[in-house]
C-alpha cells in the first residue's frame, strides 16, 4: 500500500494520474494546504520542504520508503511498476533531462503565474507580465519538443504525467493555446484518457484557487524559514 499525500493540485495531479495509469494500490490522504497540513512535524518528517505531492511505500522489503518531489515520485513509480518509465541508461538520461526541465522551468514559471492571477494583491502588473511571458517561452519549447510526436517520447510516459497539468491549466492562467497547435493537440489527447480524467476530479471540491488569496492566508502564502522550522501551522 502507498500512501498518497495529494490536494487538487496541478503538481498533486502528476502522481495522481500515475497511480491511476499503473493501477498501483493507495491511499489518498488529502492535505489542507489552507490551514497548514503540510506544515506538521509528521509531514515534514515525509518531506522537509513542506509540500505536496509525497509518498510512503508501505510494500517494501524492509521498512517503508518515503519519497518527495514529484520527478522522483515518478521515477520511482515508473521502476516499481515497470511501466511508463525509461528502460535503458540512455533513455534515463533523456527522461532526466525532461523532468527536469519541467521541475526548473514550466512548474515553476506556470506557478508564478497563478500566483499572480489568482492569489496575489492586484496591481502586480511586471510580475504578471513577467510570468505570463516565461510560461508562454516554455509552450514553445513544449510545442517544438511536439512537432511531429503524440508524446513526449515515443509512447505515453511519466514525461507526459508530469509536463500535462500545468499546461492543461493554460486557458485559466489566460494563455491561449491557439498558437500552440502541437501542445494543444497533445493536451487533448491525454485528456482524454480515463485515469487523468479520474486524477483531474479526484477530490476537485477540495480547490482552493477561488477561496483564499495572499492577504487573507499566511499559511498558504507569504511563508519564509521561520514557517519550516515551527512545529505546525502559523497564522
């Protein structure tokens, strides 16, 4: 059994689409990021940077392996159930390369973006332009990665799972996909399936985009060293 700590997230969708594909058997434990779940001394035990998505392998030989961040979420999924993961030291080179960039550079840029659209104080004008516009460099690169390809490698792999939510969130972020015909493609294709669809709604009640913002919610947001080093939630 994995224990799965998941919110709807577009990074907690990563491993949710995965267990999904796979068929791995866990459990969802489902973190409220809004009130400081994340922030507990036995979630940080899991994972010291305080967030989601995290796994506990409870289906070991030996004592039961936790695992953070999603890149090496999946990767470790990908060996476990020996599917949708690279089979040679050359592909894993390569899958390294992509999740990787994913990690460094679409994640983080698309998250900025939210940020600004949904949580942060109006008026931040450079930010959102600033973000909108490295969010929309990474389309590119996605799009050139595309051309002439249904996926990101030869077939569907965790490269795909973990490239797809925050593109799929584009339209929301106000980036338009129009000219972006290769990713958009590839975004209604894996859209499509049955276990990203069940991923996409697992637990969608729980989205917060529309709850809270930065001037409301210090747990959540506006967080420094002090909020990793406490032992729970701050207010």
């Amino acid at each position: 059994m994995i224990d799965f700590y998941y919110s709807p997230t577009p990074n907690g969708w990563k491993i949710a689409i995965m267990l999904a594909e796979a068929q791995l058997e866990h459990q969802t434990i489902l973190m409220q990021l809004t009130e400081g779940d994340q922030m507990s001394p036995a979630f940080k035990a899991i994972n010291p940077n305080a967030k989601i998505p995290a796994i506990v392998d409870h289906d070991t030989d030996g004592d039961p392996v936790t695992v953070f961040e999603s890149g090496a979420i999946l990767l470790y999924l990908a060996e476990k159930a020996e599917r949708f993961g690279p089979s040679t030291a050359l592909q894993r080179k390569e899958f390294n390369e992509w999740l990787f960039w994913q990690a460094a550079n679409q994640g983080p840029m698309a998250g900025q973006l939210s940020h600004f659209v949904n949580y942060a104080p109006d008026g931040q004008t450079y930010s959102h332009k600033r973000y909108k516009g490295e969010f929309e460099r990474t389309l590119g690169v996605l799009e050139t990665r595309l051309s002439g390809r249904d996926y990101i490698f030869d077939t569907y792999s965790i490269a795909d799972m973990m490239i797809f939510p925050w593109a799929f969130i584009a339209k929301p972020l106000g980036v338009s996909l129009d000219v972006f015909p290769n990713v958009s493609a590839w975004r209604q294709r894996i859209k499509m399936r049955p276990a990203v669809q069940d991923a996409i709604n697992l637990h969608k009640d729980a989205q917060f985009s529309k709850t809270t913002n930065a001037e409301i919610n210090s747990v959540l947001f506006n967080q420094n060293a002090e909020h990793l080093t406490s032992k729970g939630p701050t207010s």
